[in-house]
C-alpha cells in the first residue's frame, strides 16, 4: 500500500475530497514524522509504538579488506506491534 492508496482510501470511507484526504493524510505523516525527529517515542493503541534508540559507537570490520573502522553513533528507530495487530496479522 502506498501513501496515495491510504489518501485514495481516506477519501472513499470518510467522504472527504481528495485534496482534503492529501492534506489530512500529510499532516498525520508530519506529526509523527516530528515527534521521531525530537527524540520522543510514538505509541498508537491497537497499533504498536515506534521508539527512537541511541546506539553507541563501536569498531567494526570491512569484511572485504579485513580493516577495521570506527562505526559512529547514531540514533535508529524500532517498531514494536501491539498485541493486537499480532493476532489481527496471524488470523488474517
């Protein structure tokens, strides 16, 4: 499913015009996409919660030459689904 079917499907179910579904669907993206960004983790009920996580930097291995390198620090985000969309995925 791509961002213009959820916008697609919007429209059709809510009875809003497809400029109203556009402009709706892009603003719940940019507030998640904002929350992410600030650090904060994003739980949405019956769905799952999206963390943001720091990991510390470490030596690694190019496994082509065998040189060692410095691997840096950065931040990565982890989804973890609720107990629900689980069972909704496995009784599908």
């Amino acid at each position: 499913m791509t961002k213009a079917d959820i916008i697609e499907t919007v429209s059709g179910s809510c009875g809003f015009s497809k400029k109203e579904s556009s402009e709706l669907v892009e603003c719940v993206f940019s507030l998640i996409k904002g929350c992410l960004e600030s650090g904060e983790d994003l739980k949405i009920s019956g769905f799952g919660k999206f963390e943001v996580k720091q990991k510390n930097s470490r030596r690694g291995r190019n496994p082509q030459t065998g040189e060692t390198l410095e691997i840096s620090a950065r931040r990565i985000l982890s989804f973890k689904p609720s107990q629900l969309l689980k069972d909704a995925v496995n009784n599908a």
